[in-house]
C-alpha cells in the first residue's frame, strides 16, 4: 500500500463510497479505490488484493462463487480472506493498511476516514461532541437502509415498502431540518461527517424521482416531491454542500437532474 490510508474496493460510482472520498479531500488524506461498474462487479474477485477474473475463472464450482445477497441476484465471487474481514460480504469493503482489519458499513469507512485525520477534524472535538456526530449517523443508516429497500424494490413496488419509506424520510427530514435550525451544520458549527452521510445518501435517495412512470402504476408520486417547500433548510443544505469542491469532484453531475426539475439550472 502506498501512503492512502485505506483500501476501498467497490462498485463506482458509488455514493456510499462517495462519503470516505470526499472525507479524504477535506482531510489532505489518501484513499485508495479499486472496483468497477456496478454490473462488472460480479466479475471480479472480491478481496484485499480485488482483481477482475478471467472468464474461464468465473464459474459456479470457483472455490469462492456466492449467492449475492443485497442488490445482486447473480453469482460472486468473495473469498474466505474477503468474508471474514466483511462477515456481511457487502461492499463499499474497507481494509486498513496490509489489509487485515476489513471495515464495512460505509458510514463506518467515513469515520476511519475521519480518525485517520490529524489536525483538522471532522468528527468533533471531544468525545462528547464526536458521539453527537455518531447520533446523527445512526439516524442516517436507519433512513439509507430503508432508503435501500425502496429503491431496489421500484422494479416491483408495493405501497407497504412505500408507506414504510414515507415514514422513514419524514421522520429522518424533520430531525434534519431542525437540527439546521439551530446550527450552520447538522452536529453544530462546523462541517462533520455527519453531514457528509446525509448528503451522500440524502442525494441517492432523492432518485426516487426517476421512478415517475413505477410509482404511478400505484398512483403514488415521488415522497420528497414537495420537498424543498416541506424541508427548505435540509434541500438547501444539500444543494449548497454538493456544491462544495470537495463534494462536486465525486458527485459531478449526480444531482443536476434534480436541479433541473427543480429550475435550479
Ligand atoms: N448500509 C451499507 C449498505 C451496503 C450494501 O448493502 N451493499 C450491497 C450492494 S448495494 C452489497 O454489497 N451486496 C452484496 C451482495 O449482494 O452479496 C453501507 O452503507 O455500506
């Protein structure tokens, strides 16, 4: 390993990723990504050392071959080393330096991110103010999570999953948007990686609004469609984060789709 301070391997883009990432920038830090597009990541073999397998490699009876489990329905190829550094065999897939320690849970790669800065922090600046940043970014994996579910059901979508992330997106955006009422940022006056997740995931959720056409199947529309009326001060933060250099380089275009239809550009 050179001098990054972690190994992410992955499927890009990947807003998950993304958090770890734009983290980095902020930090002066060095992060290493190794992955592939999304469909291309069924063929490569997930480990420390993640290579893309040659054809011949990738069959059923490969010592590694796995079922996915969340979001791929085909075969994987995970090693034994890779599933006990990542018992749940999910990527975003962080390894420390030499690969040993496997770090998951993409909010849990930001904080490594975080921890490994020295100087400027991002996560608080005493244990009290860095658990704070922690409440915030537990509040945000219930909402991603749920946030998952829904999108990976919008080939198929039911109104109980609907109802459910309705639910959870009222409840995570009014905590968010009262949070902004009392603070410049979401743990308080400074930047945390608490706002990094919300933006990240908040950002991947909002393409719920290209599923116009499932949603109205169920006569349902988009849950954050009024969004920027309902939750002003979580919309704006959004907007104005993603704009921030550190966040563009990773997000680009991500969001102008959004702002499009919002008449923002
Ligand atoms: N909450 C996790 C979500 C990670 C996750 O669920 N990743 C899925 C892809 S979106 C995965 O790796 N699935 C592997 C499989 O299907 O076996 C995070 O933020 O890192």
């Amino acid at each position: 390993m050179t001098d990054s301070v972690l190994r992410i391997f992955s499927y890009v883009p990947n807003p998950r990723v993304w958090k770890a990432l734009i983290a980095a920038d902020l930090l002066g830090l060095e992060v290493e990504l190794l992955g592939d597009k999304p469909a291309n990541l069924s063929q490569w073999l997930w480990d420390y050392d993640a290579r893309l397998l040659s054809a011949e490699e990738r069959q059923d009876d490969h010592p590694s071959a796995r079922k996915g489990r969340r979001g791929f329905s085909g075969t994987l190829f995970k090693t034994d080393g890779f599933l006990a550094a990542h018992p749940f065999g999910t990527v975003p897939a962080a390894f420390g330096p030499g690969g040993e320690v496997g770090i998951f849970e993409s909010n849990s790669i930001l904080r490594a991110v975080a921890r490994a800065g020295s100087g400027k922090s991002l996560y608080g600046r005493d244990a009290y103010a860095a658990s704070r940043i922690d409440s915030f970014l537990d509040a945000n994996l219930v909402f991603a999570r749920e946030a998952q579910v829904y999108l990976l059901a919008m080939d198929n979508l039911s109104k109980p999953v609907y109802q459910r992330m309705a639910a959870a997106y009222e409840f995570y955006l009014a905590g968010v948007e009262a949070a902004l009422g009392h603070a410049a940022y979401l743990a308080g006056d400074e930047l945390s990686i608490a706002d990094i997740s919300f933006v990240c995931d908040f950002a991947q959720f909002l393409r719920e609004g290209h599923y116009h056409e499932q949603l109205a199947v169920l006569s349902l529309a988009p849950i954050s469609a009024n969004g920027r009326q309902v939750y002003p001060r979580a919309f704006a933060h959004l907007l104005t984060l993603s704009e921030q250099v550190e966040f563009a380089r990773h997000m680009g275009s991500y969001l102008d789709w959004f702002k499009r239809a919002q008449g923002l550009m």
